[in-house]
C-alpha cells in the first residue's frame, strides 16, 4: 500500500486546519458561555434582591418585633439566622433610608458607646471579623447582614444601630438628596 505524497499532505492539511478549526470554535464557545454564566449570575442576584423585597413588604417573618423610635416611628425589626451570619430587615414607617449614606456616615460620624466617642464602623470593627453590609431594598427597607449568629451580639449591635440611625442618620436626612445627586451617573 502506497500513499501518494500529494495525498499525504493534503490529509495532514485537513488534520491541522481541522485542529485548529476545533480550537478557534471550542475557545469561542467558552468565552459565549462564559458570558452566558455572568448574565445568569447578575439575574440570580437581582431575583434574590426582589424576592427579599417581597418578603420584607407581604410576609412576616416569625422574628418580627415592632419598635418605637423617637425619631422614626413605629420600626419593625425582622432577623433570619443564617449559618455564619443573620440578616436583618428594618422598615420604617417614615423618612428616606440610603444604605450609601449610611455607609458614609458610619465613617464620619461618632457615636457615644460604653463612654467612649467611636464611629459606628470602628464599633462594627470591634465586634466581628467581617464588615457589616447594609442595603437598601426600597426608599423605607433595609437588609442588614451581621457576620454573626450569637444571638446577644447581634442584639447588642442592632440596639447600637437603631440607637445610631435615630439620632445621627435623622440628624442627617436633609442631606441624604444632595448626597445621592452627587453620586448618580
């Protein structure tokens, strides 16, 4: 059996452009899925953000108290305990509440604690390895997640909070407006 030399290398020119061919395409297929992924991803993310609007507006958790705070009003508080932290959501019944804001504040603004003047994030600091990360659901909800589950801890920090965002966020609600105009695209 002889093969031709013309045939031969036709044959290995087939192989390699086939190769390469399986390559270029492979490779484009990943980056399409790849791409594919992060959209799924970002939907995912904005799913559970809505779900958890939903749940804070028609559904009440077992662990919903109402308080009343000077300066906001009637407050309800709701805690799910998770595996390594508990989420917390907060409506209130008045007044604008922007999770930038507060992160903002919480850097500038002290706060009396066990007789000593610190910010809210050098409190936060002192209690958890992990930043606290607050969000804002609505104009009216917040979604706080403490990296904790010690249920006294929590409830030192979320006394701490509320004492904090009634006194030195209200304090501040005239400003929230400027503030956001300032940072929109």
């Amino acid at each position: 059996m002889t093969i031709d030399f013309g045939t031969l290398i036709g044959l290995i020119g087939i192989a390699i452009a086939v190769f390469f061919g399986l390559r270029i395409f492979t490779g484009s297929i990943g980056k399409k899925l790849e791409a594919i992924k992060e959209k799924v991803n970002n939907i995912e993310h904005t799913a559970n953000d809505v779900w958890a609007v939903i749940r804070a507006k028609f559904v009440e958790s077992e662990g919903t108290i109402e308080v009343q705070l000077p300066n906001f009003g009637i407050t309800r508080i709701s805690a799910e305990p998770g595996p390594r932290d508990t989420e917390y959501t907060l409506q209130i019944s008045s007044h604008k509440l922007s999770s930038k804001y507060i992160a903002k504040l919480s850097l500038e603004k002290n706060l009396k604690i066990d007789n000593e003047l610190i910010t809210l994030n050098e409190y936060e600091g002192r209690l958890f390895k992990d930043e606290v990360n607050v969000t804002s659901l609505g104009p009216r909800v917040l979604k706080i997640r403490v990296p904790c589950i010690e249920a006294r801890i929590c409830t030192e920090y979320i006394n701490t909070f509320l004492k904090w965002l009634d006194t030195i966020y209200f304090a501040a609600i005239p400003k929230v407006d400027d503030f956001e105009k300032s940072i929109k695209f």
